[in-house]
C-alpha cells in the first residue's frame, strides 16, 4: 500500500478507508486494551491520533516509544476524542526505528532552546523547530517565484573569493598552504604565491560586486547563496554563516531600489500568511505565553500574525537619515537618556534601539532611511551632491530594526576610484570591477536581505541560532 503524509490524511474525509502512514511517535498513553499514539511525520505540525487495541501485539507497543520510528495500516474514521475530526483505527503496525526511552533526549516535556541548540541534530522533530523550517523553506520558494515572475536571473556568485566587498576584514581565510611548514618571503610574510589560487582568497561576505557585473549585461539579477563573516560576537543577531539575497538592476535608481524591496518584503510576509497558516498559529501561540512572562515594558505590542499584516498593510515611511536623526535627538528616551547609545552627534550610526524606536513609537509603520553619512557606509555607493552622504537606504522592521540594506551604486568612475583610495582599497585588487565603469557604465542599484534575520521576523524567534539548521558561532562548529 503507498503512503500518504499525516498532512493529507488530516484532510481526508473519515469515511474508512484505509491508509498507510510513517512517522515518529511524539507520545503514547493507554491502557491494558487501548493505545493511543500521536504520530508526525513532519509535513504538519498537527499530529494524527494512532488507536492500537487488542489484535496489535502488546510485545510490540512496548517499544512504541517517543522517537521511534513506525508504519501504520489502518480505517481513517471520525475521532471520538476532541482536537481532532479524523483519527486511524490500526489494523497493522511495523516498528521501524527503536528509541531508548532512558537515552532519546526529546521527552514529552518543555525543553529549553539552549537545550535544543545543543541537540540540534534532534530539534527538527519539536514542534517549534519543525515549524520553523517548514517557513524557512516556503520563504526560500517564496524569494525565488518573487524574483523569477519578475525577469530577474538567479546568479550563483562565488563562495571564495579574493577580494573583500565590505572593507570590514572579518573573512575567513582560505588555504591549502603547510600549516606546519607555511612557505615565507624573503621579508617574513605568507607567499600566497606558493597558495593553492597564487593568492591570498577568504570565504565571500557578500556576491554583490559579481553579481553588478551580471546586471550590467542581464538587467536585473539576484543571487541567493551563503555567506561567511569572522566576527567574534556571540549575540543573538550574529552568526558566522548565513544566507543573503541580493538584488541588483541595471538602470534603477535609490528610488527604484526602495520600491523592489518594499514590494519584495510585503510579498514575502503575505506568503507567509497565506501558506504557513498552522505553523505560524502554533507560533503565534507559543510567543504569546512567552510574552506572559516578561515585565510589561518588555513586552512587544504586537502579536506575530499582527506584525506581518502590519507590514503587508502599511505603505513604508521614506525618511532621510537627516531626518530621522533629528527625530531620535529629540525623542524623550534621549532626552530622558533611557537609550543605550545617546544619539548626539549628527554621523551617529543608529542603533537597533533607535530604529526600532521610529518603527514602533514615531510612526507605527516600517521605515525607509536613506542617505547616511559616507563614513558609516561602503565604497560602492553613489556619492550625493552635497559631498557628505550617499544615496544609501535601509529598510526598518518592528521587534527587530534593520532587515534590508542596499543603496544605488556608484557609476562614476573618478568618484569610485576616489572612495576607494579614501578608504584605502587597491585599484588592482578590484581591477575587474573598475573596468565595469569604464565600458558602458549606468546607474544601478541594489540591496541585501539576510535571509535569516527574515526568518527570525516571520517566526518571532528571539535568536538568529535557532532560525538556520546548524548554526555557526564563535567556538561552535559542531554537528
């Protein structure tokens, strides 16, 4: 008999026929002549109710246990129990994978996420995180139909790379040279000459630079692909490697870049809404007891379904950085100096605090900031007039600040050449991508979306460690 997913069987009509599923117990109780068992398979989060009686072996439903593994054959009817309309009657049942009861870790009982974090290999079967990546994925599909009924070209950008897009140096080097015998030039340095590539490479923080060279020829394009950051901070906001989305247009200005991402976010949450609907319920819940527990100060105004149609429902707020720092420097919690970082000096880079203070309080809507002062930004984008800032914008989510940053890039050759030597960059090391400025150069603009920072808005998750599979961290690389 072919299987079928407890997501179908669940919307089936209970009418006894009879169905094969495969899943993993998530508990068991009973009597001497019944046995209920809850069984997942994880295509839901909903579990379908297993009735074994008498005719199933007793020897055998001992070692139904949490976490293992079985097969049931048996009648769909209606079920005479309440929180679910169908339950299966067993008529057969095979045990598939056995689970030590006094060795599974996952037991029917509340387990802290620190907990899970270190038994990531098992945490997929809870039902937190088995809803959190079933949005993960629908919100990867989700990114991809976006961009493709839109003309863009998924372009895969390289993982190793010799150059390094942001300037900051948090790269993790790439090597093949003898650790124990690493080969010297004459004045003491590594001879990345003798290196696998002849140079020195690192893992990508970004594919925007290559990707730009695309859009120069294809239009619009956008990869999708991991990224690698060595920045030794272990919060809740930091991973050492995560995912990025990242547009550029060939031909579109800051105005044009604001728009793709406004439109791009409110599809996501909409889809989201419309196609995670119990995962995000199940969500919604568990963050609203959370919530029960915190000082009310603490406690964030919306709830999850709420946040997403907050973003699905307003126009963004566009605001220049100007702007917005005038309105932060005469905000009560500056004034009352009740934030963190006082906001003083115009050049200030904005804090989450900040930003979740001109989502949340000033205009109860997300926030479009643009054009900030040069030196808190990249090389790469595009000098204004005035000499002082750049056409820059990020974009400002509620219970989380920056989600997208992106800005219209420079075309000009002269001025990219001078922010680079203002920023000390070599000429040679970006060759490739000054040449693209000196044949058929036009205005172009783009963004970046961590896609797991997305993830965390969508399912209210407080740490970015428990939004990726096998989170990567400073001093942690296991599993």
């Amino acid at each position: 008999m072919k299987r079928i997913t407890i997501k179908k069987a669940l919307a089936l009509e209970a009418n006894d026929e009879l169905v094969n599923l495969k899943g993993w117990i998530r508990t068991k109780r009973g009597s001497k002549n019944v046995t209920f068992i809850a069984l997942n398979d994880g295509s839901t989060i909903n579990n379908i109710q297993v009735v074994a009686e008498s005719q199933i072996s007793e020897e055998l439903l001992k070692n139904c246990n949490t976490g293992a593994s079985i097969s049931v054959v048996g009648k769909l009817v209606q079920s005479q129990g309440s929180g679910q309309s169908t339950e299966v009657q067993a008529t057969s049942i095979e045990l598939i994978g056995l689970a030590d009861p006094d060795e599974y870790p996952l037991q029917p009982k509340k387990h802290s996420l620190e907990f899970l974090r270190e038994n990531a290999h098992l945490r997929f079967r809870t039902n937190t995180f088995s809803a959190v990546f079933r949005i993960r994925h629908a919100m990867s599909f989700a990114v991809h139909n976006f961009f493709n009924a839109r003309g863009f070209a998924n372009i895969h950008t390289p993982i190793i790379t010799g150059s390094d897009c942001e300037g900051a140096g948090e790269m993790f080097a790439v090597s093949t040279l003898d650790k124990k015998n690493t080969p010297l030039t004459e004045s003491g340095e590594i001879d990345y000459s003798q290196d696998f590539f002849g140079k020195e490479t690192n893992l990508t923080v970004s594919g925007q630079l290559e990707a730009e060279m695309a859009a120069l020829a294809l239009g619009k394009v956008y990869t999708f692909g991991p990224t690698f950051r060595a920045e030794n901070s272990n919060t809740s906001r930091h991973l050492a490697e995560f995912w990025m989305i990242e547009p550029e247009v060939a031909f579109a200005d800051l105005d044009e870049d604001m728009d793709l991402a406004e439109e791009m976010l409110q599809y996501l949450c909409a889809y989201a809404l419309e196609h995670c609907k119990d995962d995000l319920a199940f969500l919604d819940n568990r963050l609203t007891e959370e919530e029960k527990n915190k000082k009310k100060e603490e406690r964030q105004e919306l709830s999850l379904i709420d946040k997403l149609q907050f973003v699905v429902e307003n126009d963004f707020e566009r605001i220049t950085y100007t702007e917005a720092f005038d309105i932060l420097r005469n905000s009560k919690p500056n004034k009352k100096k009740k934030f963190h970082y006082l906001i003083e000096e115009w050049g200030a880079d904005f804090q989450s605090e900040h930003e979740r203070y001109l989502v949340e309080k000033k205009f109860k809507k997300p926030v479009i900031i643009t054009d900030y002062p040069k030196d808190i930004k990249a090389f790469y984008m595009r000098m204004n007039e005035d000499g002082k800032t750049v056409r820059a914008m990020d974009v400002l989510f509620p219970g989380i600040g920056e989600i997208i940053g992106g800005s219209q890039r420079e075309e000009r050759l002269d001025m990219l050449k001078s922010r680079m030597a203002a920023m000390d960059i070599p000429e040679q090391e970006l060759s490739w991508y000054l040449d693209s400025r000196k044949f058929g150069s036009v205005p172009h603009s783009g963004f970046g979306l961590g896609f797991e920072r997305l993830i965390l808005f969508v399912t209210g998750m407080g740490n970015i460690r428990d939004v990726i599979p096998f989170p990567r961290t400073p001093n942690n690389a296991d599993f």
